[in-house]
C-alpha cells in the first residue's frame, strides 16, 4: 500500500490532524472504495449510522426531509472532505440523506473496523476521536454564536427568516411549474 498518497491526502482533513503515516497506514487499512454516479444515494435519513466516509473527489449534495415531506438542501460537500463522521461517536441513525451531484470517488469506513483499532488501543483512533471532539465543540459554538445573535434583534431575526421563507416558497413554486 503507497501510504505517501494517503498521508498527504488526509493530512488536509481536520480529523486526521496530528496522525503520524504509520497512524494513517492503520486507518487507511480500513478503507473500502466506492465510486458514486451523479445522483446517486450514498446514505439516506433514518438508516444506521454505521459508517462514515472520506471524499477524495467530487461533489455531494446533503438533503433533509421538510414538514412538507419534501427534501431540502442544506450543504453541498465537496472533495476531499469527510462526511458521516459522527457515526464513530453513537452510531445514531443519519440525520440527512446525502446524494452525488458529480461523480464522486470516496472511502468508506465501517464503525465496526474504527471501533477495533479503539478496542486494540491503537493511537490513530484515539487521535481521530479527540479531532472529532475537537470538531464538534467547535460546531457547537457557532451554533450557539448563530442564536445569540439570532436572540439579540429577535425581530430582525424573524423578518430575515420570513424573506427566507417566502424566497424558498417561490423557489419552490418556480421548480415545479406554478403547481403546489
């Protein structure tokens, strides 16, 4: 196995900060490659979270279901990035179903591959885990800096996501020929 690619490819994801190329060898053993047409799903909402996934290369488009029953976008991912990674965490089911907008060629790691280097005391998921933490602590306070801001001009606040809502609506609208 080239472990040089693999170093410098995930050396530029923040999970895989500080992982030395024998660590990212060991992680790298757990890869499994999979390549994704345009469209295609690569998870959906409310299945397990049973794995997690490295993208070399292309684009992903990250959907959640609507009150309406209707899927919206809510990101787009592209490569390299790393997508489902709170599954090494609590295995919860997926909080959004995630779609190839391009061809996308990526890595699949089973949570139960991750969870046997942890069982074995192997350093380079000990290392992956204190990044995941360190991710979403940081996810953690944007949130609460976006409500804070959102509480301190409530009604701003309100009017932008009203402007929001009503732009999504004739988006929505325009999409499906002026029938809903």
């Amino acid at each position: 196995m080239d472990t040089s690619h693999y170093a410098k490819f995930l050396s530029h994801l923040g999970i895989f900060d500080g992982l030395t190329e024998a660590e990212i060898t060991d992680i790298a053993r757990l890869f499994k490659v999979v390549h994704l047409q345009p469209r295609e799903i690569l998870c959906e909402e409310g299945t397990p979270g049973d794995c997690f996934f490295i993208v070399e290369s292309g684009s992903l488009q990250v959907l959640r279901s609507t009150q309406q029953g209707d899927n919206q976008t809510i990101a787009e991912v592209n490569g390299p990035s790393v997508i489902g990674e709170m599954a090494l965490l609590d295995g919860s089911k997926r909080s959004a179903t995630v779609r190839a907008l391009t061809e996308v060629s990526l890595y699949r790691i089973e949570c139960n591959d991750f969870q046997v280097l942890r069982s074995n005391w192997n350093v380079a998921a000990y290392k992956v885990i204190r990044n995941l933490g360190l991710t979403l602590c940081e996810r953690l306070r944007d949130t609460n800096n976006r409500l804070t801001q959102f509480f301190q001009n409530p009604e701003q606040s309100l009017q932008k996501l009203q402007e929001r809502q009503k732009k999504l609506w004739e988006q929505r609208v325009q999409e499906r020929g002026g029938l809903i």
